[in-house]
C-alpha cells in the first residue's frame, strides 16, 4: 500500500477523470457515529469519496454506497447475512472469515450486475484491499482503496475477471441516485441528416457533456449519449427510424424538460409523434410523474 499522503491522489485522480455532482446525495452526516453503528474505522480515501460523489453510480454499473440516508438501497454492511454453515468448512464456497473476526469482509459498493465491492477488513482501514465478490460467488482481491480502485475500472487502467469493463469510447461519469422521471419523445425525420438534427438537440439544451457514443456496422442503429451541465438531465439520442430523444430528469423539471425538448424538436425541424414512460406507455400529452414512473 502507499503511504497516507497519497490518499487525497487516489480521489483527486478520479475527481480528474469523472466530474462529481454539484450536489452530491446522502454524502454528509455524523462520521464518529456511523464508524459506532458499523463497529469499525473507516478509510480516509472512502469518507473522501463519500462527501465528494455521494449516493450514486459510476458509468450506470458501479454503485458506491453510503453510511447515511434512509434508502433501504443504501449502506454499507457486513457481508455475513445470508451465509450457511461455517467458512472454516467450506473456503472454497466462502473463503473469509465471518464478522466480527478479523478479514470479514464489508461491503461499501455493488454493481450493475448484483457484484458485491467489498473491503476485506484486516490490518489499518486506510490499508484495506478491494475484494470483488461476484454474484456467483466467485472472488477477487485487488491490491488498492476503493478510490483508486474506481478511478482505475473507470479509466481501464483496473481490469477484472469478474466485472464487466468499461465500455470503449465512452467519458466516465457519475450519476447521484434520486428520484427520476423517464420519457421517450419519439420524433419524425424532418428534413436534415441526423449529426446536424444532433447538433441542434444539444445546442438547445447546453451545455452539455459527453458520454460517448456507438454505432452498428450498418450504420443503420446507434446512440448518443449525454447529459446536461447545469440540470442533471440523461439523454439519449436513439439512431433508428423514427428516431427518438430518451430522457431521465428529476421531478420537479418536468416541465422546464418539455418546455426545452418541444423547442429542440422545432429547432431540429421534426414533429414530435409520440411520448411515452419508461414502460413504454403512451402518454396523451406531456405529464407529470406517477409513483411507479420514478426510479430512486
């Protein structure tokens, strides 16, 4: 392990590659309490992480998690629940010891796939190595704190045999979890080709930020992806015939969205043919969110 100085390198590196948000989620509360609660000391880099990223998610896969909030999805936990028998009888299944002894492990993270991030909790907190514990129960230890363990998988500088990679081509990012709302504006082709129809969308609603983009051989399907500056609004920019505008946005700008999406479609010069939910359900006219169209 480095020594402790380079802890706030770990988390200036990631802050360098991934912006954080400007409001960060279930990222400031009562440290001296939580360690209590948890019955451990913390890593440094990791209460870093928290006050600087928040409840959320890198790159729509990896979660990191917080000590505080109220969301059931929340928390960090010992990885003992759920467990049979006795490791000492069965390390191949589960090849660390249970809390409280030392090397349990603890679970500061998930991911897109039900993977658990844990730390495996032996010598000093600000020592503790990354253990990818995967969703069929198969693990591995990385050598590193969480923060450069993250700023690593992010960059494709940390590869894994049981994590998915980051995708090429693609800007990292962090999304905070938070209540959102989705809609798909379906619209017509009008008259220009799709990179001009793209320009003009993101034109409308900088500034924005990439986050990549992919096409299929043909040419024929594709997506853009992106996300405004100042917003925290999602977009993505479906190459298909009709094409469409995917967007995810809190609640209460719903109607600064439709306002600013129907100016873009004029601005686009396309007719805006049909609106529906995350299911897939048509919508009349523009509303707002039900219960069951937010996501936290």
């Amino acid at each position: 392990m480095a020594d402790s100085k380079t802890t706030a390198t770990d988390c200036d590196r990631l802050v360098e590659l991934v912006v954080p948000p400007a409001e960060p989620v279930d990222a400031h509360g009562d440290w001296t309490a939580a360690e209590i609660s948890i019955g451990t000391r913390l890593p440094g880099d990791y209460k870093r992480l928290v006050e600087t990223y928040g409840w959320g998610e890198f790159c729509d896969f990896l979660y990191l998690r917080t000590p505080f909030g109220k969301s059931r999805h929340n928390g960090i936990e010992w990885q003992s629940a759920g467990l049979t028998g006795s490791p000492e009888r069965d390390r191949d299944r589960y090849p660390y010891p249970l809390h409280p002894a030392l090397g349990a492990l603890l679970v500061w993270g998930t991911t897109m796939d039900a993977d658990r991030l844990c730390w495996l909790t032996s010598g000093s907190p600000d020592d503790w190595p990354v253990v990818v514990w995967s969703n069929e129960g198969r693990y591995e230890t990385h050598p590193m704190r969480a923060a450069a363990f993250i700023e690593g998988w992010a960059g494709g500088q940390v590869s894994s045999r049981l994590l998915m990679d980051m995708e090429p081509g693609l800007v990292p990012w962090f999304n905070t979890f938070r209540p959102r709302i989705h809609r798909c504006m379906r619209l017509s082709e009008g008259p220009t080709a799709h990179p001009e129809r793209l320009r003009r969308l993101r034109e409308a609603l900088a500034p924005t930020t990439d986050r990549g983009s992919w096409r299929s051989a043909s040419e024929e399907t594709g997506q853009d992806h992106f996300a405004t500056v100042d917003t925290d609004w999602l977009l993505t920019y479906d190459v298909s015939h009709p094409h469409q505008i995917r967007i995810d946005f809190p609640p209460e700008d719903s109607e600064q969205v439709r306002q600013r999406l129907f100016a873009a479609a004029q601005l686009m010069e396309c007719e805006v043919l049909q609106i529906t939910t995350a299911a897939g359900e048509f919508l009349r006219a523009w509303d707002t969110a039900t219960d069951e169209d937010e996501d936290e």
